[in-house]
C-alpha cells in the first residue's frame, strides 16, 4: 500500500540514502549571513594579524633590530624572486602598517617581513626596467605574491596593463628605524 498523496512514510527503507545537509528553512526561519565583503574584509584582517611580524606566527621570535636582524633571524632575506602586483587610488591617503598615509604617486611597497623604510630596488625580469623603493606597509595577502608596489612604481617598471610581473627584489641598504614594542 502506498501512502496518500502528500504523505510521508515512516519506514526507513522509504528514507533517502543521503539526508539533505541543511534543514529546510521557510520564509519564517532564514538564516542570516554576512554579506561576501565584510566576510572577506574579517579573513583579510584576521590574516594580516596572523601573518604580521610580531603576529601569532612571529610569536618566538625575539624582536629585530632593522634590517640586520630580520636577516639573521631568517624573517627576510637580501634578495626575492616572485609575482609582484599594485595597488594604487583605491587606497589613496589611507593609512599604512607604518603609520603614514598612503600615496599613489610616491615610489612605495607592501613587503611582509621586510622591517619599515628598508629601501629595495625592483626589477620587472620580463623587460629588465627597475625602480628604487621604500617599504612602508604590509602586504600582499593574494596568493604567493612577494610585494605590492605603489602606482608610480608600477608604471615605472612597465606592468601596468599586465596588472602582475615576475620581478626581484633585492634589499639596497638599512634605512629602517629600529622597532619598538
């Protein structure tokens, strides 16, 4: 005997082989989420603590000295090779990891370890153009990028249009103003 129209069977033979993962909801219980850019904006910021020198990563490490001690302690290194990208009027007079604000039209980068002010020239190894720069903030957090490079920098070693270039950084000289904390 088959069950009315509408009915449900209780048998568990008559039971779906896969259960559905989520309840069903109705217009009545709706499950409220945060929209996708505050989500993203929560995992760049808890990243960004994470990943930051001195963060949970960073934790047994003892506190450097400019650039020399980043060196040694294996938290930076004199020369990268990698995908650089730019960022630019987006983030135009907003502050940066160091403090300052941050200006598109200055010769800057984003480096994650590199100590604040360190001066490092960046070579676009698909047209050999370089550029001299001062680390001034935090970054990337996209992928396996090694530095993120104001707008005039970019424009100066020609990937602009690409958007991202495999480039080496190397460290020209210790101008970082000892950390304090």
């Amino acid at each position: 005997m088959t069950p009315a129209f509408g009915a449900t069977s209780l048998h568990p033979q008559d039971q779906p082989e896969n259960p559905p993962a989520m309840p069903m909801t109705n217009a009545r219980t709706r499950v409220r989420r945060l929209p996708r850019s505050r989500c993203a904006a929560a995992l760049v910021a808890a990243w960004a603590m994470v990943l930051a020198p001195g963060g949970l990563l960073r934790a047994d490490t003892q506190p450097t000295s400019g650039l020399s001690g980043a060196l040694e302690q294996g938290i930076a290194s004199p020369a990268q090779e990698g995908v650089v990208s730019w960022y630019g009027a987006a983030f135009q007079d907003r502050k940066t990891a160091s403090g300052e604000r941050f200006d598109s039209a200055a010769y800057t980068m984003a480096h994650p370890s590199l100590p604040f002010g360190t001066r490092v020239k960046v070579t676009n190894m698909r047209n050999g153009r370089s550029v001299v720069v001062r680390v001034n903030d935090r970054g990337p957090f996209v992928g396996k990028r090694i530095a993120d490079l104001s707008q005039a920098a970019a424009t100066e070693i020609g990937m602009m249009r690409r958007g991202v270039a495999r480039a080496r950084i190397e460290v020209l000289q210790d101008l970082a103003v000892p950390e304090t904390g």
